[in-house]
C-alpha cells in the first residue's frame, strides 16, 4: 500500500510533502484545484513502470506545463513515496533543449531502521525509470523492488464520461479478462469470465444485485460469444424480470453503464493494489450514488482506492477522515485531510455533503 506520498514541483502542486494515504482517500475540490493533476502524476508512475510512456514523448511533459509555474519558477519535478518498509523517490529534470531524465532514483528497504540506507539505482538519460528493468535482473534488494514494481504497475485508472459510452456498449473483443480497462471497452468479456468461473461467480452475482437495486426491472446479463462473429466478440445482452424477450446493450442507458462498470470495478474478485476513480459520480441517478458509496467503502476494506469527486451526494456517504480537501491558492494546490473535531459540532445537524455545498468545508479554487 502507498503509505505516503511527496510531489514538489509536477504542475500545480508545488509541494506535495509527506502526504500521508489511507485505504480510502476521497479528494474533494472545485475544477481545476489539482485533484485531476495528482491522479495524472500516480498515473504516469503506473505507466512508467509498464513501459507504456517516455516522458520526451508525450505532450503532458514539456518544460513550460509538466514544471510547477514552467522551467522559470522549478528546477525540477520531486518524488518520494513509502511502501510500508520500502522507500522510492527519483527527481524528474529538464535539459536545456526541453527534454527531460530521471536523476537520483533510489530504493531503501527498511525505513524507519537505524539502517535505512537509501540504495542508488542510478539515472536515465533515456526518459524511462530503472525500477522495471532492475526488476527482472534478480540482483541487490530485487525481493523490494520486485514488489514496489507489483504493486505500481498493477494500478487501475477509471474515467467514465459521455464519449467512452459506445466502447462500453460494445460488442467486445472475447478475450481472457481478469480487470476491466479503464474505458469500460472489455465490460462484457470482464462479467463473462466473471459469470464462467466457479470461483469469482458470487461476484458476479454480486453485480447482478446491485444493478437490480438500482434497476428493479433487471433480471440478469446474456452473456455468451457472438455467433455471427464466429465466437471473436461478447455483447451485453439481458433479460427483465417481465419478459423473456432479450434486451440489447443499447437498451441500457449511458449512466446504467457506467454503473456497471463500476460495479465490475468495485466488486473484482482480485482487486490491484490500488483503484482510482475520477469523477465516479458522472450520469448516475440518486440511487446508483448510494449504492456506489457502499461499493467504494466495502471495497476499501481489501485494496486503497482514491476518489475525486465534488458531488455532495456522494461526500455525505464518507467520515471526515476519507475526505481529502484540495483546494488552490495562487495557482499552488494544497491538500488537507479532513478531522473530525474539527466538525463535531456542525456534523450534529448536517451532513458532510451538505457542509461543502455551504462552503463551511472550504474546496473553492481561488482567483489568482
């Protein structure tokens, strides 16, 4: 589990320091505070550790953006994180020409000892981390880096909006599935293998219970290989309770699908080692948010998840102490969790939702 996190100098989070994560961190904020800058930077990580981004080959990292107030104001972009016992941090720095290489990348593997030396894993030129690679050599501290790597690239990035519904619909490519990609695009093959397997069945079932809920008039999935497409593709077809007459996927609307797909994320069998989610609350109906509130909090009791949200429905379901307020000022984000005593007194009358339509928890974006 990523136990703390410092980010100096990525785009509007200037100083990051120490940040301490939870099972369940749910960052609350107007648009543009830097709750979608965070998730971007934990994404790069991820896709860094998959080899999926170079960093000199992407549009997010070019001196006068990725930099904290461009290469005028920063030096440099920080990382230091804590697994437990186990240490990571490397510095991100630009060259002249613009491009960037990784300095001063480091492992310790007993934090908090009387030894915790840091191990140097060295630096790149090439705009690619050594951790991926050191974690196939099977040399010093390979046990440590062999799990940072697990638990890093093992991450699962959700964003459910209006122009991802048709990959959601389908139909989708029948494939081997063990999570749902991040634009919902393998939904059907996901609750396939899910309905196949003698193990994971309970959870689908478990989805079936919670779109009922939502959907009384949902009975079950159709799930099966498209035979006019010689078994290559799955379609979510399904049944009500009060026909036997098969719906197809285009029947369910776009927020009913975005339910289910977070259903299939929430209610995995094999959750990664963490979930983050942006903007959940998109499209859903006022029964699918409490619902999903109760997804996310018994979800967290198995993996951490992180949550951005400004949707007051949504907040009113989590304790103080989930909620993470992120808020700017002079184009520096800041981000705070939030205590208990310090609303005891307001939670007697009001919800935690109903407290940040009212601005008494203080999340506004500041003109600068």
């Amino acid at each position: 589990m990523l136990d703390e996190i410092t980010i100096q100098g990525y785009k509007s989070i200037q100083n990051m320091d120490a940040f301490k994560l939870m099972k369940l961190n749910v960052l609350i904020g107007e648009n543009g505070a830097g709750k979608s800058n965070f998730i971007s930077f934990l994404k790069t990580l991820n896709s860094l550790m998959l080899g999926q981004f170079n960093i000199n080959g992407s549009e997010n990292f070019v001196a006068r953006s990725a930099l904290f107030r461009g290469s005028d104001t920063s030096d440099k972009i920080a990382f230091s994180s804590q697994f437990g016992k186990i240490g990571y941090c490397f510095d991100i720095v630009p060259s002249s020409d613009e491009l960037f290489f990784f300095e001063n990348e480091s492992i310790c593997c007993n934090l908090g000892s009387s030894h915790d030396d840091w191990r140097r894993l060295g630096n790149s030129m090439c705009g690619k981390l050594m951790l991926p690679k050191k974690a196939t050599d099977n040399g010093p501290d390979f046990d440590s880096i062999r799990i940072l790597f697990d638990a890093i690239s093992s991450w699962q990035f959700y964003h459910f909006y209006g122009s991802n519904s048709s990959l959601m619909k389908g139909p989708h490519a029948a494939e081997s599935c063990k999570h749902l990609k991040g634009d919902g695009s393998n939904l059907g093959s996901v609750l396939l293998a899910m309905k196949d397997n003698e193990e994971s069945r309970r959870y689908y079932k478990e989805i079936v219970d919670s779109v009922q809920l939502v959907m009384p008039s949902f009975a079950d999935f159709i799930l099966a290989p498209d035979s006019e497409n010689h078994g290559t593709t799955v379609s979510i077809n399904w049944r009500t309770n009060c026909s036997d007459c098969p719906m197809q996927q285009d029947d369910f609307s776009d927020g009913m699908l975005r339910f289910i797909c977070l259903a299939a994320v929430f209610l995995q069998p094999d959750p990664p080692e963490m979930i983050i989610v942006d903007e959940p609350e998109l499209g859903l109906s006022v029964k699918a948010i409490d619902i999903l509130s109760e997804m996310i909090i018994s979800a967290s009791k198995k993996t951490q998840i992180i949550i951005a949200t400004q949707f007051s429905r949504l907040i009113s379901h989590f304790s103080c102490e989930d909620l993470v307020v992120v808020k700017k000022m002079m184009g520096a984000s800041s981000f705070e969790r939030l205590k208990e005593k310090d609303f005891s007194v307001w939670l007697e009358d009001y919800s935690l939702g109903e407290l940040w339509e009212k601005n008494i928890i203080q999340g506004v974006a500041k003109n600068e």
